[in-house]
C-alpha cells in the first residue's frame, strides 16, 4: 500500500451546543443515505466534552 493510501483525511469536528442534547448520531435532519441505527453518545460526561460515533466516525464537541 502506498503512504497516499494509507493517509486520511478527517473532518473537522461537528459543533453542537446543550440545546442539541441528548446528542444522538445520526442528527435529526440527516440526509437518508448517511443513516445507521441512532446511537446516543454521552457527551455532557465526558471528560473532554467530546464523544465519537462508533458506526459512522463522526466527532463531536461540545461547545457550551
């Protein structure tokens, strides 16, 4: 595998505010085709404020 394979590129992590909890992936308003089964993530516990959507890769941040 070539070293350009092998690099990903990452999205920058989607921002969302106390009014978006509790935080579920995939938000409401998502476009059909980036569906998967709804999985809540924690965020507000989390040390860091952030939490990472173990179907999609998704990455949040909790802003406030």
């Amino acid at each position: 595998m070539s070293d350009a394979a092998a690099v990903q590129t990452q999205e920058a992590p989607i921002q969302v505010s106390r009014k978006d909890l509790p935080l579920s992936c995939p938000m409401p308003g998502a476009t059909l085709w980036n569906m998967h089964p709804r999985v809540y993530l924690p965020i507000e516990d989390a040390p860091n404020k952030e939490a990472m959507c173990p179907y999609c890769g998704a990455h949040y941040v909790l802003k406030d």
